[in-house]
C-alpha cells in the first residue's frame, strides 16, 4: 500500500507548488498561518479540496508550552517592560481560550492551567476551531465564489486533539492522553492524536511505554513527530527506537503518520507507518524551536542516490564525466533536470543552479545572492523526486530496495565520500 503523501504548507509563497503538483494526497496546514490570512487560507483549501486533496489543520498548541519567546514577535515592543506577542498566536490563544492572559509570552502554559474543566473547553474550542474555521471564512466570502454549497463541505479530514511535546520528565504525558479521550469523547472517529516527544530525551522504556499508552482504544489514528530527531544525523538507537515505537502502534491496529519525515520515514512503511508529511523545501525534521535569524538558507539540490540535499557546488563533482543519459540514469531525471538537460546537457543545469542576483541587505547595501529562479528549480526538483520515492517504497521489496541503496552510496562515495551517505547504512540496520 503507497502510504498517504501529505505536504505542508509552510508560507504563503509556497502555495503555487501545491497548485502545479499532482500525486500527492493530503495538506497540512497550521493554524497559525490560518489565523494570520484566513480568507486566502480558504481559498486555498477550497481549490486543493476541488483537487481532490483534503487537509488537516495542525492546531499548533504546543507552541504555548514551549520557551515564550518562540511566540514572540521581531516586531520592536511598544512597551519596553514587555516583549510583543506575534498576532497570530495571540489571536489563536484567544479562540482555543488559552488561560494564560496577561503572562502569554512571559512563560509558558503548564499543566497546573488545565483543571479538568479548563482542559475541557481548550479541547472543544480547538476542535470546534478546525472544523469551523474554513468553512465560517468562506461563508462570509461566498459572494465572491458563485457556487455556494461549497463552505458546508470545507471540513478538515481528521480533527487534531490539542498536544504537548511530551519530554519524559512527566510533565505533560498524562495531560496529552486525557486531552486526546477528551477530544475522542467529543469526535468520536474524527479525532487523530498527534504524540510530540523529544527524542533526545527518549529512553527505550519511556517510548516503550507511550507506544503501549497509545496503543489502547478509543483512537486509531495518530500523527507522530519526533522533536529534533534528524533522520541523517541521529544516532542508530534513536533511529531504532523510534523504528520501534512506529511498529509497536501499527501492530496495535493504528494508522501511524510521520508529522515530519524524509525518507527514513518513508523506509518505515515497511514497519506499518501509513502516511509521511513534509515541508515544500525538504522539512523532513523539526525542532521544537527553530533557530531564528540568519538570512535565506543557500539552495540545496537533493540527489535521490543520497537520500539528502547536497550543496550544489557539490553537484558538479558528483556528476563529473557524466553525459546527459547517464545524469539521468544516476541522478535524476525528473521535468525540471530533464529540460535543462535537453537544453544544453550537464554543464546548462549547473549554471542554471549557479545562477545569482543582486539583493540589497538590511543596510541597503547590494549583494550578490542566489538566484530566486534556483530555489524554484530546485524545490521542484525536490518536490517530483520525493514523489517518486513515494512510488519507489510502494513497488519494491524492502530486500530490492535497501540493496539499490546501498549500491547506489557506493557510487556517491566513490565520488564525495563515505561521510555523505553514512545514513544509509544506520537506516537500513533501523529498519531490518
Ligand atoms: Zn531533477
């Protein structure tokens, strides 16, 4: 069974690769960016729906348990005694009725805010927010649409319980199962739990036994995301346990989705997982708190032989002595590549990725950066190969597939070296 392919939705900008792709299932959106443009977040779910893609609303929770100044705005604070909150999250703590007032943003929620009768509403308001929230925004703008009917149906697929990443220190595991009953009490099987767990903290024993927690009626469908685990550079036992937890709910009986996942998750197919979610530029991990500040990141070009972005200087060393037949036999031969390939061979594609322009910096000064065109190249890119892993898990053995892999990073070894895909090797070993 091809699992579930969902895609999320990270900024506006990146709407128009959902609009030109085709083969993926499901969207991913977070409340957060629904809050701050709900009417063009209508919109957009409505033209994904009349695709044939249906959504999930990620209510973005555990963001107020987190260190505050992740909700905090880069805005300059109008009162310096206090930081400023970004509105959107503001405008979210409201709707889910988080009781924190005027400490939002100077620390952050606790379980000891969440009596039972509190808990409760969260847990109905932040349903209600999902299932509602769409449809109430393109009702008020039906006008524009013409056919209306539409707005009832604008309904996300599942319905996401509130969750808190979950750390092992007891602070938040009972509180997100009892949320999870609460929300299962309220929606029956429209309910999916998404468990967030540190994985840098995860013991066998603790994974073990949220998996068995889990396990346990009344729901079946579950989102997981391990914090700041990163698939190419986490240890092999973490791999494993996480390997582990993913079999030991599929085992039970559940519908298991990576929240982030690349294509370590991908390979945990072969152990049951159902569906794997990522970003539009790779999103394959997610920490619990994004390193800010830093400028555009520079353009990566995934190389499917890696399992992983390389730097485009890179490619060209990867590639060298090949002619245009065998880049697309060894390295890719998705729409992208092949037109640039069409157009003048290996060399036309390396400049079209090395392409750059002038922007100016903060101070207005120029500087030359990369090219806009080769960020769209190479998401594209990134967008079709993933697509095509998709295809590749469903249609090979595990026994075909893991040899390919090894075969295909002794090449890219030969060429960049053994470090550039010593993943393959700890995945492979976490899957068997
Ligand atoms: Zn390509």
């Amino acid at each position: 069974m091809t699992p579930r392919h969902f895609i999320r939705l990270g900024t506006h900008a990146e709407k128009e690769y959902f609009s030109k792709l085709t083969g993926f299932d499901s969207v991913v959106l977070n409340a957060n960016l629904i809050e701050s443009t709900s009417a063009a977040m209508a919109f957009f779910a409505l033209t994904m729906k009349k695709a044939n893609h249906d959504y999930v609303i990620d209510p973005y929770t555990h963001a107020y348990a987190v260190e505050p100044s992740q909700i905090h705005s880069d805005a300059k604070p109008t009162d310096a005694k206090r930081p400023r909150i970004k509105a959107t999250f503001k405008a979210l703590a409201e709707r889910y009725g988080i009781p924190l007032g005027a400490e939002l943003g100077v620390r952050s929620l606790q379980p000891a805010d969440l009596p039972e009768a509190v808990l409760r509403t969260i847990v109905e308001r932040c349903l209600s927010y999902q299932n509602d929230r769409l449809g109430a925004e393109l009702a008020a703008n039906i006008q524009f649409l013409g056919d209306d009917g539409l707005a009832e149906g604008l309904v996300p697929a599942k319905l996401l319980a509130p969750y808190f990443v979950d750390e092992f220190d007891g602070t938040w595991t009972g509180l997100n199962r009892r949320a999870l009953l609460l929300a299962a009490e309220l929606a029956g099987h429209r309910v999916a739990g998404v468990i967030a767990f540190d994985s840098r903290s995860a013991s066998d024993e603790a994974l073990a036994n949220l998996a068995r927690e889990y396990s346990l009626p009344p729901v079946n469908d579950y989102f997981i995301w391990a914090t700041d685990l990163d698939e190419h550079h986490t240890s092999p036992t973490t791999l494993q346990q996480y390997a582990r937890f993913v079999r030991t709910l599929a085992q039970a009986g559940k519908s298991v989705t990576a929240f982030y996942g690349g294509f370590f998750a991908l390979l945990l197919s072969y152990l049951g997982l159902r569906g794997v979610s990522h970003g539009v530029a790779y999103g394959d991990k997610r920490g619990m708190e994004p390193v800010a500040g830093g400028g555009l990141p520079p353009p990566m070009y995934y190389v499917r032989a890696v399992r992983d972005v390389i730097r485009i200087g890179d490619l060209p060393i990867l590639a060298t002595g090949l002619d245009a037949a065998q880049y697309r036999s060894r390295i890719c031969a998705c729409l992208i590549c092949d037109e640039l390939l069409r157009r003048g061979g290996p060399d036309y594609l390396f400049a079209a990725l090395a392409e750059t322009e002038y922007r100016p910096t903060s101070r207005g000064e120029l500087r030359e950066v990369p090219a806009r065109s080769v960020y769209k190249l190479v998401k594209y890119h990134f967008l079709f190969n993933r697509q095509q892993e998709f295809i590749e898990v469903t249609e090979s053995s595990f026994a075909e597939l893991s040899q390919r892999m090894r075969d295909e990073a002794a090449w890219v070894a030969s060429r960049l070296g053994q470090r550039s895909v010593a993943h393959i090797g700890r995945w492979i070993t976490a899957v068997t």
